[in-house]
C-alpha cells in the first residue's frame, strides 16, 4: 500500500528536523514558477518519463537517507512515481490531491492568548497568505480571509464566539477573498475602504481612517489606519496599540508593490509618505503581523510570522531612505513577477466577475508575490 500525505501531514513534516526530500514530477516550469519550500525540505524535480528512462540507476539521482514525498498537479502521477521508488527500496509517500490540494491547507497558530483578546494568525503556506481571528469575550473580527471560510467558522466555533466583523484590508490581488462569503454567512459586517471598491456590485460596509471597530470587550481598542500605497486607500490594524496587522503596506521583509493597481509612480510617492509618516512613527516595539510572506526563514521562533518594527526597520533598506525619488527608483526597480492573473482577480474580488469554485482554484495557484524584498534571503 503506497502511503498517502495529506497536506496537513506534509506540513508537520516540513518542520521535523529529520528533514523530507520532495520529488516534484510536475514540469521544470511549473517547479521553477512554484513549489513546496519549508525549513527541512529539499527537492528534486524530476518528471516521471524521466525516472522511467533512468531505470534502477534513478538510485544515482535520488538519495536514501531522507523520506521522499512524491508530489504533483493533483496527485495521480506522484501515486505512480511512489509506487516505483517503494519497489527499489525508498521510504516514500506521495501527497494526497497534490499542489492544489497543498493550496487549500491552512494553519492556525496564535499569536497572544489571554481572556481579554486572542489573537490568532492563520497561515496558507503554498500562498505565503496570512489572515487573523481576532477574539474577545463572546465575538470575533476575522482580518483578510481566504475564500475557504469554513477555517475560520471552526475557529470561532471552537473558541465558542460569533464573528461580528470581517475585514478586507484592501481589494486583494493575489488571492480571491473569503470575506464577503464569510460575512454572509456569520451576519457579520464586512468592512472594505471604500476607495477600493468603485463601481463594486458587492454589498460592503465602508472603511474609513480612524475608525475604531466595537468588539466583545468595551475596552479593547481596535482601529483603521488608512496607509496607502500598495493600493489606493488600504488599510492597517492597529490593535491595542501594540500589534499592527500590516496588510500588504508592510512585510517582515518587504513592502507592498505599488504597481497592481496601474499608476506606479503615484502609488510609490503614496507608498513613500506612508513609510515616512504612519509607520516610521508607530513605536518601534510595535509588533508587525502582515498579509503575506514570501520565504518561510520569516517564520519568528514562536512559529508565526511577525517582527517587532524596530527589527524591520534595522533591515531593510527601502525603510531608511529619505529621499522619495530615491525610494520610488530603488522600489520600482526591485519589481518582480505579478501574481498570477492578479486582474482578473481583483475583479472577482469586486464582484464584477463570478467564476465556479474549481476555476477560483486554478486561478489561485502560486505564489503572492505581494512584496517588494529589499532583504537577502
Ligand atoms: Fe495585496
């Protein structure tokens, strides 16, 4: 019997110091454009055919002295390349439902636990997409969901609280937002800043600067801050003073990229006032919980992913330049790839455009690419 690994499975394993080999028989573009990466993952790509015409000498290419994860599109040929490399010896599995399968898994890790406010952050590894459950007393704010929203029903369900609140920080790109969905089915508000969603056909609640959100504890203080720059009027989430759910203004190694949207130059001298005039001047024990991540080593020792402020800033080079049109070059010049069919996205994410839930999946595969890095990984 071949061993079936589920996503989750594969998760915990990524993190066992023994370490996994994947061996990815997608093609080398495929491989090259997106793959599984963690902390104790090595990978092999090498395509079935290929394997088949190498015949035992295979064992010249693939090494023993890990367990081996065959992986693929949907997990049918990683099935097949199992069961060859089980008849030569290996310790081998392959991962159930394959890459999209691996898209969909999320993980849930918290962040501060305490009767008052917990905070939890849920992490979508293949994606590198970060969304928050913030609860306190009987109710819950969930911050930029996925669109798979039964994560975040069994979250609240399980810490026995009603979300009252969704939050979209920005009309994303990247990935198509649970947001609406999840509103609608928990009778919740779902806050979007307004400037995003001109000509919308979705039903919105608007978000503004300085707007403070109610929840469960009277005291607790949550509130929009309106940081432009990625996009027109994106917000982030300033939570007791001390963590800021920085959406994509703001990465543990990054910032976020001012072209998705058109208007590079403009949203770059956006992006530059906002560094320079919000986030430069919160406190540098400010706690930074951002959207996105772009290479698991931004995972802290807690297991998820945030930095205090002061450490971001000690790294990156854009946050340090004073100088706009020197920020908007550097920036501009550090652009890579746009995420995958990212306009065709923010218009599903506007409403404008409805696709089956089977075509969001294939829409969605890759990775973010929401970030301008301006550190070595
Ligand atoms: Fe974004």
């Amino acid at each position: 019997m071949i061993k079936k690994i589920s996503a989750e499975q594969l998760y915990k394993r990524m993190n066992d110091e023994q370490g996994i080999l994947i061996l990815d028989v997608r093609s080398s573009l495929a491989f090259e454009k997106w793959r599984v990466e963690g902390k104790h993952v090595s990978a092999i790509n090498l395509q079935l055919f290929k394997m088949k015409e190498l015949g035992k000498e295979v064992t010249q290419v693939i090494p023993y002295d890990k367990p081996v994860v065959a992986v693929c599109e949907k997990g049918v040929v990683a099935k097949q390349t199992a069961s060859i490399l089980e008849g030569l010896g290996y310790d081998v599995g392959y991962l159930s439902g394959g890459m999209l399968a691996w898209s969909e898994f999320y993980e849930t890790v918290p962040v501060y636990l305490k009767d008052s406010l917990q905070l939890y952050q849920i992490i979508r590894p293949a994606k590198g997409c970060i969304s928050y459950l913030i609860a306190s007393g009987n109710e819950a704010l969930v911050v930029d969901p996925g669109r798979h929203i039964a994560i975040y029903e069994e979250l609240a369900r399980k810490l026995g609280v009603t979300i009252r609140h969704v939050v979209d920080t920005h009309l994303h790109a990247d990935h198509i937002s649970g947001g609406h969905a999840l509103a609608d089915v928990s009778v919740a508000k779902f806050w979007v800043p307004e400037e995003e969603m001109k000509d919308a056909t979705r039903k919105y609640e608007p978000l503004f600067d300085q707007q403070k959100l109610r929840l469960g504890n009277e005291n607790l203080k949550i509130i929009c801050l309106k940081t432009p720059g990625h996009t027109i009027s994106g917000m982030c989430i300033l939570v007791e003073g001390k963590y800021l759910l920085s959406g994509d203004t703001l990465f543990v190694n990054g910032i976020g990229r001012p072209d998705l949207k058109g208007a590079a130059l403009e949203m770059g001298s956006l992006l530059f006032e906002t560094m320079t005039e919000i986030i430069s001047r919160l406190g540098d024990g400010m706690m930074i919980l951002p959207g996105h991540y772009s290479h698991f080593s931004e995972f802290n020792e807690h297991g998820f992913i945030g930095e205090m402020l002061f450490h971001i800033k000690q790294r990156s080079a854009l946050l340090n330049l004073c100088d706009k049109e020197e920020f908007i070059a550097i920036l501009l010049n550090l652009l890579g790839d746009p995420p995958p069919n990212y306009e065709v996205i923010t218009k599903i994410n506007q409403g404008k455009y409805e696709v089956s839930f089977n075509e969001q999946t294939e829409l969605e595969l890759g990775p973010n690419h929401c970030a301008v890095t301006s550190v070595q990984q």
